[in-house]
C-alpha cells in the first residue's frame, strides 16, 4: 500500500526489483534505454505522438511497464508521478529534461 503519492513502500520497491529481475535484469535495463533514446529521438524530430513510429513505442513502453509493476495502476501512476516531481525542480533550476513521459502519455491516450 503507498505511502505517500511520491514514495512507495518497501513491499512495493521489493516487488519492483523482483519483477526487473524476472524480466531480464540486464537485458531489462537495455530495453528501456533502447526505448527512451527512440523515444528521445522522435522528440527531437517532432514527431506526433500519434504517428505509426511513435504508437509502436509506445506498445513496448506499456509492455515494459506492465511487466514492471505487474499491472499495477496505482504504482505506474506513483511512477509517472515521480518522473514529473524528479522533471520540475531540473527544469527550475534551467536543466531542463524531455518530458518522455508526458509525451508517451499522449501516444497512450492517457
């Protein structure tokens, strides 16, 4: 059960590494900075969020996190809640990031 909106439980963070594990470790890890840097690279281009390219990332950016949090649409929310609170104070202090999850968002229909 969560905590807070910006912090998960431990049984959550352990059920986290146990589902990474399971899905490859490693191998886990090089996908997603696979499809964030295709993500990145689609930002950078202009690219819809509705464009064919970008739809199929967006189909393996919801299987990776369905795999991650087994499912779960509280803990993928707390995460995506997270990336935005990790996102404003960078931008604030003029290091800004791109708004991947935002944009992937929008792909989702979310």
């Amino acid at each position: 059960m969560r905590t807070s909106p910006w912090k998960l439980s431990k049984d959550e963070v352990d059920a986290l590494h146990r589902r990474r594990d399971a899905a490859g470790g490693a191998a886990f890890d090089s996908a997603w900075a696979e499809l964030l840097d295709a993500l990145r690279e689609e930002i950078e281009r202009g690219s819809d969020p509705q464009s064919d390219a970008v739809q199929a990332l967006a189909r393996r950016w919801q299987s990776l996190v369905d795999a991650f949090t087994g499912g779960d649409e509280s803990i993928e929310r707390g995460l995506y809640d997270r990336a935005a609170a990790y996102r404003q104070p960078r931008a604030e202090n003029g290091r800004p990031i791109p708004d991947l999850v935002g944009y992937i968002q929008k792909a989702l229909g979310k």
